[in-house]
C-alpha cells in the first residue's frame, strides 16, 4: 500500500504547493499586464505561455540548465543552503510551476480585463488607491476566472511528467509522482499497478475540470 499511495500523495502535495505558488505569480502577472501598452508587451506574453506549445524534455532541459548544480543559480544554492536543486522534492515542484503558469496567467487576465473599469473607476472617485480597488474590486469580480485557473493549474501540474522526470528524477518515496510511477509500473510489466494509478488520476483530472467548467458557466 505504501509504495501505491506515496506517489499519489506526493502528486498532490506538490501540485498543491504549485497551485499556490502560480496562482500568486499568475494573478501578478496578469494584473501588470491587463489593460497595459508598452513596447515588448507582445514579446513578454509569448514568453509567459511558452511552456504551453515548448516540449515538456525542453522545458525540463531548460530548467537543468539554469538551476542544476554547473549553473550559476545552483552553485549559489549549494553554496549558501549546502544543498541542490535538482532530484529534489523542490525541483517537481518547480516544473509544475513552469509548465502550468500559462493556463493561470490566461485565466486570470481574462478574468481581470472583463471587469467593468467603470466599477474600478468609480471606486477611485470614492477615493479607493489602486491597491484597495484590485482587492476589493477587481479580485472579486473577476474571482471564478481565478479559481478555474487555479483548477486548470492544480490537475496540469497532477499530470506533469516530462518536465519533472528529468527535472526532479523518478526516486521511489522521494520525487515519483504518478505519471513516472505510471511509467516505470508499465516498463516493468506491473500492469495492474499502473492501471490504479491510471485510475486515480483520472479520477481527480475529472473531478477538477468538472469543477472548472461550473466556474466557467458561473463566470459567464
């Protein structure tokens, strides 16, 4: 039982951390970005969501280049913190973050630029700042797109596999989430093993994009 249920805990564990890590850089971001012109806009929002189209083996060699133990980053964290990046825990968690961004950051400035700017504007004449209109005003209408970037996010980093194999490693107990544990389960013939873990996920990518399509009717 432990060796089925390690991985399906540390799937959601890590998308979990990942969800909330995107969820806050992905509404940042589209905050700054909404309703905005300056040059290089264009450019910036292709590097955003370029985790969507790039391969996940692309996007995990990027990651290991810029944060293994030869890169700058990854020597100055195992310089101060005596520890690396790569085939941790952290690492997984770092490959959801990247490739399930896009989908929180388009949610989030869709939901953003629908609202009412005459609603943001009157709360200014009240004498709101900018500040207390994004929380007050701005996050709650625009609130069910947020959640469903956030779902959408969450069962994008429960199905992340290529990024994380190569990223954070398949270690039993340690990084193997359920799609390498799918993987190795079918390499080794355990077929029935890998269909449990087939099922469970399932199970959650239906249960979250259901969720995500009723926020998406209440949206509208």
């Amino acid at each position: 039982m432990a060796e089925f249920w390690s991985p399906v805990w540390l799937s959601i564990n890590v998308s979990l951390l990942a969800g909330v890590i995107v969820a806050i850089l992905g509404t940042a971001a589209a905050r700054w970005m909404a309703r905005r012109r300056f040059r290089g806009k264009t450019a910036m929002e292709t590097v955003f969501l370029l985790p969507l189209v790039l391969p996940p083996s692309v996007v995990g060699f990027l990651l290991v280049v810029l944060f293994g133990r030869h890169s700058l980053i990854g020597q100055l964290v195992e310089r101060w913190f005596h520890t690396t990046i790569l085939f941790t825990p952290g690492a997984a968690v770092m490959a959801a973050v990247v490739v399930s961004f896009p989908l929180m950051y388009q949610a989030a400035k869709a939901g953003l630029e629908a609202v009412d700017p005459t609603v943001e504007g009157a709360a200014r004449i009240d004498g709101a700042n900018e500040r207390q209109v994004f929380w007050h005003i701005s996050l709650p209408l625009a609130r069910n797109a947020l959640l469903s970037g956030a779902v959408l996010s969450f069962a994008r980093s429960l199905g992340e596999f290529g990024a994380t194999l190569m990223f954070a490693g398949n270690i039993p107990g340690k990084t193997q989430t359920i799609p390498t544990a799918v993987y190795m389960a079918m390499e080794s013939g355990r077929m029935g093993l890998a269909w449990a873990w087939v099922a469970v996920t399932i199970g959650l990518s239906f249960s979250l994009l259901s969720c995500a399509a009723k926020l998406g009717r209440w949206q509208r």
